[in-house]
C-alpha cells in the first residue's frame, strides 16, 4: 500500500497545477482577423454563432486531454496488475 503513496501525491499535485492553469484566466487579444470579425458579428442583434464558436473551441481542447487521461490511467492500471503480481510472486518464495 505504501508504494503507492508517492504516485498519489504526484496526482494530486498535477491536479492542484491543472486547476490553478484554469483558474488563471487572462485576456488575450492575440488571434486572426477572420475569427475576430467572425467572433464580434456572431454577437450582433442577439446571435449565436459566437457561442458556437465558443463551444467549438472547448470540444477541440477537451478531447486531448480526454486521449491522455485515457492512455494515463491505462498505464497506471497496468503498472498496477505488474506491482501486485510482482509482490504477490515474492511472498509467495
């Protein structure tokens, strides 16, 4: 049980670093001309094509983190099945 107990303190730390990078919200007016005409004419007269751009953009950030997630915790259950049958195999002489 203890062997684990670093790995958690990671996770957790890698947690508390990918809320305070959401958290920290700065505005940025770095972007093309397209998407900023695109972007102020979705919001006239009561539209929303500017929410839909929006919504675009969190779709295309989510699923990369979602792959890594997945692969992530792969890798994790896999090193886990190796530690147990590694420690279970050396009770066991």
């Amino acid at each position: 049980m203890f062997i684990f107990v670093p790995m958690l303190k990671r996770i957790i730390f890698l947690l508390l670093i990918l809320v305070a990078s959401f958290a920290v919200n700065p505005t940025v007016k770095a972007q093309c001309s397209m998407c900023t005409i695109n972007a102020e004419q979705g919001t006239k007269n009561g539209n929303t094509q500017g929410k839909g751009l929006n919504n675009g953009i969190i779709y295309l950030l989510a699923i990369p983190y979602l792959l890594i997630t997945g692969i992530g915790l792969l890798w994790y259950r896999n090193y886990r099945k190796k530690t147990s049958t590694a420690l279970a195999s050396s009770n066991h002489s």
